[in-house]
C-alpha cells in the first residue's frame, strides 16, 4: 500500500545539530558523521541550508580514506531543493558535482566541477535531493496512520538522473541508544545495488516516534562487511526527545 503525506508541525528548526559514531562489522571504529541544519539564503529565498558530513577514523582511515560532504538548500516551506552539493572521496572514488533545481520548470543544471562539464537533464515535479528528502520524509510522513508493509516513493535525483525512491514501514520498536531505551519507528528505505550495498534491501533505518523523527540508527550491509551509525550527540531539537524510563 502506498501511503499519504499530510503537511504537519515542523520536526526540524535551525540550530539543530546530529552527530553519528559509525563501526564496521559491528566492532571496529569505522568514522564519524555529522548533519547541521541553518537558516540561509539563495538568490533571494530564505531556506535551510544542511551540511552532512562523513569521514573515517581509527585503523579503517589507514586503508580506506573517507572524506565526503553533501549540501542541500531547501525551501523552508515546501522543502523542495533548489540547489545539492555533493563533494566525495570514497577510497580515492571522487566526485564532486554542484546542481541547481529549477523546480518551476523540472530542470536539473549539473556542474561537474571534477570533470568540467556541465549539463541539463529534465526532472520530474516536486523533486528532491538525497539530503532533502530525509528532510521532507520527516516533515509530511504521515506516520499516525501507518500500517507495516505500507510503502512511500519519491521522486529523488541523484548524480545525474531521476531516481525512484523507496521507503518501507516495518513497525515499531524500542532500541537501546547513547541516551537510554527509546520508541522508534523501523524503515526500510530501497538503495541501489551495485558498488557499495549487497542488495537493494541493504538499509535499516530506526527514527524516534516523536515530533523530531530523530535519526536513532542506520545500519547497512556492504557488499563487504556491514556499516552501522548510531546518533552520539544531538543539539537543537525543536520538540521533546522522549527516553523511555524503566522502572
């Protein structure tokens, strides 16, 4: 079943702030990532302006050197992108490609700076980057009246085409974090398979069921190994994170 966006109360603000620490295969020390939300403003708009960033520590930077860093800026009320950045070095794998959205026309001009060539590829309405998407999701998911199984789709871009996204709802469950035992809600967001993920049904996520939909943990399955993230550090929230209390 495909389910329904509804417009609620902002889960996000400016100031608000994640840190995740990451491990591979569930015990090495793999990196750490970081996602800010601003307030700023492009060509006149005022939006949010979020900064992800991912790199490696430990022992895994000695073989395999992660520096990657994803912008997006969005519009505050429709959350729709006007402009993605993407600047990667995944293992000597480099990118880095800047992309502005013109939403009124559904088209995508692509600056890839790496390879100095720049182009414009028609898009389909209303959409999004990688990074804003997790911002809409958490913003118009109507998650009160969501049934396992039931299925969200987006229409992202990433890189340079269209991309169908996908999101599954598994349920509810509570997770022990950094922060005590806390109710989140487990999705299954489609990846493509290939380079990085085993399979398309790779990725696990875990948000917190309140008004934040914080970002709890991720965990993948590589076509190596396994990844997994889990929130260290948080600031900014705009709404109560709720722990749950064991008596």
């Amino acid at each position: 079943m495909q389910t329904a966006f509804s417009q609620q109360e902002s889960a996000f603000q400016d100031g608000e702030w994640f840190k995740f620490k990451m491990s591979y295969s569930n015990w090495l020390k793999a990196g750490n990532a970081t996602l800010a939300v601003k307030d700023a403003t492009l060509n006149n708009k005022d939006v949010y302006h979020v900064v992800g960033k991912g790199w490696t520590t430990g022992m895994i930077k000695w073989f395999f050197k992660v520096k990657d860093r994803y912008e997006s800026y969005f519009d505050k009320q429709t959350i729709m992108p006007y402009k993605f950045v993407r600047n990667i070095n995944e293992g000597g794998h480099t990118k880095n490609l800047e992309i502005e959205f013109d939403q009124k026309n559904n088209k995508a001009h692509i600056n890839n700076k790496k390879k100095k060539t720049k182009k414009v590829i028609d898009t389909k309405p209303n959409i999004q980057d990688m990074v804003s998407t997790f911002y809409y999701l958490r913003n118009n998911l109507d998650t009160k009246n969501l049934k396992i199984g039931d299925e969200v789709k987006i229409d992202m871009f990433f890189d340079e085409e269209n991309y169908g996204f996908k999101l599954k709802y598994l349920g509810e469950e509570t997770i022990d974090t950094d922060f005590g035992d806390v109710e989140s809600l487990k999705f299954r967001p489609y990846v493509m398979a290939g380079r990085v993920f085993k399979e398309e049904e790779s990725l696990t996520l875990w948000v917190s069921k309140d008004k934040n939909k914080v970002p709890l943990r991720i965990k993948a399955d590589l076509a190596v190994g396994s990844l997994r993230a889990d929130l260290e550090a948080f600031k900014g929230l705009k709404h109560p994170f709720k722990i749950v209390v064991n008596n």
